[in-house]
C-alpha cells in the first residue's frame, strides 16, 4: 500500500493496530487536554435534545455547563421528572458525579438539570409556554442529538424525525435572546458511497429535490396494502435511488442541508460521527447503552455464534468510544 508519509497513519500500515510509538502516545495525550471544548461549554446554559440517548447521556457528564435542559417525551410533567431520574440520574454513568458531589448531589443535579417534556415531532417541539419561555431567554447553545436511529424505518417517521424535527428545532432556536451555537449530530454516514478520503464538506442538494420526497410521501398513502410495509420499501427504494444504503443516511443528509439551507445567521455546527460504541475510560469503561452497531457482531463472535467476519485488514474502522 502506498505510504502517504503520515506518522502512525492508519493508512500507511498493513497492520492494525499501527506498531506502538512514543510519539504518537504524546499525541493522545495532547488530544486528551481537548481543543478547549469543555472551556466554551462552561457556565453555558444548555438545551439538550435526545438526552436519554446513547450519546446524548454521556455529553451530560460535562458538570461545568450552567444550567442543563433536557427536552424528555413524556405524557406529562412528572412523567419526565421521573425519566430524567430513572434513566439519566441513576444510571451507573452518573456514578462518579456521585462520589464527587456526595450527599450534595442530589442539590447539584436540582440546580443544574430541567426536565422539559416535549417532543420534536410537534410544533413547539411539543413544550409547554413557561418551559418555551424559559429556554428562549436562558439557553446559549442548543444540542440536537435525538433522532430516530433505525436503519430501515417507514421513510414517512424517519423524514418527519430526522429531516422535519431538525428544521422545527432550528426555528425555535431562531427565537431563543442570547444563542451562541445550534450543534447538530448528523453521522459520518451521510457521506454515503464515496470512496478514499471525504472531507467533511456541507452537503449540498445537488439533483436531490426535498419537495419531491414531500410530495411523494404526502401522495403515498396506500389505503389497500400494508402501509408499514409500504413504506419501509418506499424508504429503501429513495436511498438506493439517490445514492445511500439505508433510509435512515439518506434522511439524516437531508436533515443536514435542510438545515444549511434554512440556519440563516445562527452559528451552525455539525458533528459527524461514525458509530459510536462503549466508553473508552470514563466513567466507565465499556459502559454502553443497548446493542448498538458492532455489539451484536462482538457478541456473536464471543458467543461461537458468528464464526468468522468478513473484513479487508488494509480498511480503517473508525468507531468512536464514548
Ligand atoms: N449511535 C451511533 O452509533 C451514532 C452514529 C452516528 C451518529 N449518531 C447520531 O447521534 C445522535 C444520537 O444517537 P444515539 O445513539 O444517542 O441515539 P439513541 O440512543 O437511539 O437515542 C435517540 C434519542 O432521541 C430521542 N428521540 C427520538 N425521537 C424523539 C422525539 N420525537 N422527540 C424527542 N426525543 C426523541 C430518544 O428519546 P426516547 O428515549 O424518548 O426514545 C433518545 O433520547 C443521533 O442524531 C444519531 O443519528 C449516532
């Protein structure tokens, strides 16, 4: 394989890992001290979509942050106070917020975190007036994290969660007094099919035209057949057409342009991942929520289930530990 002359480059080695190197330790360890992202975060107020999510649970760790709201779907109120503190608070990942806080962290959390029970898919984000208040005069950065995360889900849910809740979450954000940042998580995904290195470009529509997919969803509804089964096929038909694998890549571009398109002057920031898996080291490590992508493969092959697995050794696998 051709050296691209990069230092431990996962692109000149035949092998995985790379063979050990000082150096390249010293650079984890400069990458670990951070580009200064937990500095921005302090004393921010924040307004957390998807926060009972994977990812959005660990980004919650960040204690410095100012005030932290979290929109939950819940039926009412105390449905999502009780959600914020069964599936947020006392998960193990909170364990050692615990030890540091003590006794005091039950206060900690009270004066830090608010349950705002919502839902991107309704106008408002389904929140209540004091809540919508509230956030639009406190928040300085928005993180929208929820999604929905099913590869081949109807096209209809997975366009209404993933293209149409994004813009309905921007809009709100366009109303908010003080925001300094509007961060989207997208997937690295959305790069679907290129090949060699893809640089993390806006996407840009191209042939693809939004009202299209608008109104070939609006005029599918089949009345005669099974709907679901309908458009689980009308999802996977679209993406292979356009140029993605599954229904939920081509959907989450489309977010990612409907949103570039509609952001006007509010600072927008995208964050790719590729699939994200266990934490590395803290808080706990190996610390996951459900099986997720490689999960099932791990486990599989732990348990003799699945004997082998097809890879070309010379091919990266970019997974982020949490
Ligand atoms: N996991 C990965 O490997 C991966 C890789 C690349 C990118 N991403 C992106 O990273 C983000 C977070 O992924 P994740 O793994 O944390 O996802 P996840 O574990 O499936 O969580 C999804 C989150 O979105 C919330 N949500 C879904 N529909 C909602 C709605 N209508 N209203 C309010 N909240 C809603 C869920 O709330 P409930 O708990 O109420 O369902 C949950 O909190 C997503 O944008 C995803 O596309 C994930």
């Amino acid at each position: 394989m051709k050296n691209l002359g990069k230092r431990n480059s996962h692109f000149s080695h035949r092998c995985h890992p790379p063979p050990f190197d000082q150096a390249a330790v010293s650079d984890r360890e400069e990458v670990d001290a951070g580009i200064g992202i937990l500095e921005f975060f302090e004393g921010n107020n924040i307004f957390v979509t998807g926060a009972t999510g994977l990812l959005g649970k660990d980004g919650l760790r960040l204690t410095s942050v100012g005030k932290m709201y979290l929109l939950i779907k819940a039926k009412d109120k105390e449905a999502a106070f009780n959600r914020l503190n069964c599936e947020i608070i006392n998960s193990e990942l909170f364990t050692c917020l615990k030890e540091k806080h003590g006794k005091c962290f039950e206060a900690f959390v009270k004066a830090k975190v608010i349950a705002v029970m919502g839902d991107i898919g309704h106008p408002n984000l389904g929140m209540d007036f004091e809540s919508i208040e509230s956030i639009k005069k406190d928040v300085n950065v928005i993180i929208h994290s929820a999604a929905s995360t099913t590869f081949y889900e109807r096209y209809d849910f997975l366009f209404d969660t993933n293209v149409n809740a994004p813009q309905r979450v921007m809009r709100f954000a366009k109303t908010c007094d003080k925001l300094d940042l509007f961060t989207h998580i997208s997937t690295a995904y959305v790069t679907e099919r290129e090949e060699g290195v893809v640089l993390e470009k806006p996407l840009n529509m191209g042939g693809l035209d939004v009202a299209d997919e608008i109104s070939l969803l609006l005029k599918s509804s089949p009345n005669n057949i099974d709907a679901t089964n309908f458009f689980v096929k009308c999802g996977q038909q679209r993406a292979k057409l356009l140029g993605w694998s599954t229904t939920y890549q081509l959907c989450k571009a489309i977010g990612e342009m409907c949103l570039n398109e509609i952001r006007g002057d509010v600072p927008l920031l995208i964050i790719r991942p590729a699939c994200i898996e266990s934490c590395y080291r803290e808080p706990l490590p190996g610390w996951i929520q459900g099986l997720r992508t490689l999960g099932p493969v791990i486990i599989s092959y732990g348990k003799g289930i699945l004997p082998a697995y097809y890879a070309n050794p010379l091919v990266p696998l970019d997974v982020w530990m949490l």
